[in-house]
C-alpha cells in the first residue's frame, strides 16, 4: 500500500508534466515523506510540539549538499521521535546512489550516464522497489483502520489547515500546522509559516523555470540540428519526449541505444542552449521572487547548526 499525497493545491493549478524526463529518484530520508499530506478526519493523538529554542540572525548564504543531507536526517530523526512520543512506529530510509540523484528535465546530454541508466527506467524501478520494501508501508498497512487514521493525523495533523503558500504557477497549498511533521521543522526552521511559504514557493519556481525554457524560441531552434542528428541514426523524431514515447517498452537496450543517440546528438547545442536558458531564465525568476528565496536560504542556514545538534545526539 502507498500513502502519499503531497500538500493539498487550491485553484487552477492542472499542471501538465514538463519535464521531458523524470528520472527524479530522490528517495528522501525522511521516511514519512512517501505519507505527508494524507490528511485522515480524526484530531492528532500526539502530543504537543515540544518548545521552540530561541533563533539568532544567520548568514543567508545557499547551504551545501553536505549540509542539505544533514538537515534532511534530523528532520527524519525529529519526525520520528515524535510519532514514538506518539506511540507509533518509524524507519529512516537510506539515500540512493549518487548517480541516482541525477535528473535531465530538458535532455539526456551525458554519454556515460545514458550507457548504464538510459533514460532512467532503472532508476523508477529501484525507487518503486525501495517503497515496496519500505517498512513504514507495511507497519501501516499492518495497523487497523481506526490506528492509521491516528497514525496519519499524528504525523500530518488532523486536517489541511494552518500552513499556506501562493504559489507563482499559480493556485494556494496548504498545509496543517499540527502533527509531528510540522513540529520537527518548526523546531529546525523556527517559524513554520515562513518555512512552509518559501519552500513552496522556491520548489514551485523549478516548474516555472523548465515550463519557459521548453516555451523559448531558442530551444526550439536548437531542436531542429538536434532531431536531423537522431535522423541520421535511425531515429525519427522532433523532440526528446518523442524519441522516449518511440521507445516504450521495447527493451532496456533500445532504450539505452536511443538515450545514447540523445546524449551525442546535444553535444550539437542543444545542450549548450538548454543550459544558458535554464540559468538565464532561473535568474530572472529569482529576482521576481526574492524574498521568497532569501528567506529560504536564511532559514535553512539557520537551521544547520541545530540539525547538527540533532544529527550528533543520534550517535
């Protein structure tokens, strides 16, 4: 069985998938991610947030990836001391391989990684096996109607309500403000609204980003040299959804046969264009919203020196 919804969207969001691949096989340490955002109609069983440290002014430089993975593992290791207090159960995940963590939104451009991924159904494989071996899933599914219900509320709060973000692709999320998944970041980031806010709406400038730069004439252009290259290997096609569409299910060395024939055939500038639009037009969208990113960065540059506390008192 998987839980999951994320925060529930308000308005006209009806995105299509942009992103002409998603090989996005983050599997977050945080196990209660594949369950955030299932919002059962009972009140929490767990206890109150614990209280909050007092927060000091940090630098609001961009945090490092080192840093990134130690804020995710005290979030986990909060989130989980949390449904204990609250009389359940919760594994911590692992991260996947480096290479797993990869993801080509526009096109596949790197030769090496489309030899041993193609385009990533490898990947999707590994992360469904991993849900499907999560023991979160089965201690859940395990647990009587009445129980999961508690379980959910003690982990995402009794309803959607409390935490919101607009977002700039347009439409509202929100979020509960209760449950252990709101106190374990309320104790990293101290104010939970702003948190909550910029976070989304930093999150939701990726859409933003990739929807313009597959809208921009120059990555039209640069589709045309790109598709006679394919043609000249066997492969008819406009653009890379359509080389992945052409692919389907006929076999992992078709697949990685024409991921191949993708990687070289960028090399002609299609990679180039992509890259300069996705840093040009990611600029642009981060000066519109600001605010919005500082106030991410400086929360979560605040939040590293507690993370570590908390990542440290595991051991």
């Amino acid at each position: 069985m998987r839980i999951r919804r994320t925060s529930r969207p308000v308005g006209p969001r009806g995105r299509a998938v942009v992103a002409v691949i998603a090989v996005v096989a983050v599997a977050l340490p945080l196990v209660a991610s594949s369950m955030a955002g299932a919002w059962p109609g009972a009140a929490p069983t767990g206890p109150a947030a614990a209280g909050t440290p007092s927060f000091d002014p940090a630098p609001a430089g961009p945090v490092t990836a080192e840093e990134r993975q130690v804020l995710s593992r005290a979030e986990s290791l909060l989130t989980r001391d949390c449904m204990t207090r609250a009389g359940f159960e919760m594994w911590l995940g692992t991260s996947p391989p480096a290479d797993g963590l990869l993801s080509f939104p526009y096109v596949v451009d790197d030769i090496a990684w489309a030899r041993k991924h193609g385009f990533g159904s490898d990947l999707v494989e590994a992360v469904d096996a991993r849900r499907h071996a999560d023991p979160n899933q089965r201690y859940v599914s395990g647990l009587s109607p009445e129980r999961r219900e508690a379980y959910l509320a003690a982990l995402n709060g009794a309803r959607p309500q409390g935490l919101e973000a607009r977002l700039p692709s347009g439409g509202v999320m929100r979020r509960s403000a209760e449950g252990c998944t709101s106190e374990a970041q309320r104790r990293l980031y101290g104010d939970l609204a702003e948190w909550y806010r910029s976070s989304k709406v930093v999150a939701d400038l990726t859409y933003l980003r990739q929807r313009r730069v597959l809208a921009d004439p120059a990555w039209t252009a640069a589709l045309r040299p790109w598709a006679r290259c394919l043609r000249q290997q066997g492969f008819t096609v406009d653009t890379p959804e359509q080389l992945r569409q052409s692919v389907g299910t006929r076999g992992r060395a078709d697949e990685i046969a024409a991921a191949v024939a993708e990687a070289r055939c960028a090399r002609d500038g299609l990679a180039a264009t992509t890259r300069a639009l996705d840093v040009r037009l990611g600029d642009e969208l981060t000066a519109a919203y600001h605010q919005d990113v500082a106030a991410k960065k400086r929360l979560e540059r605040g939040a590293v020196p507690r993370a570590r506390a908390v990542v440290a008192a595991e051991h």
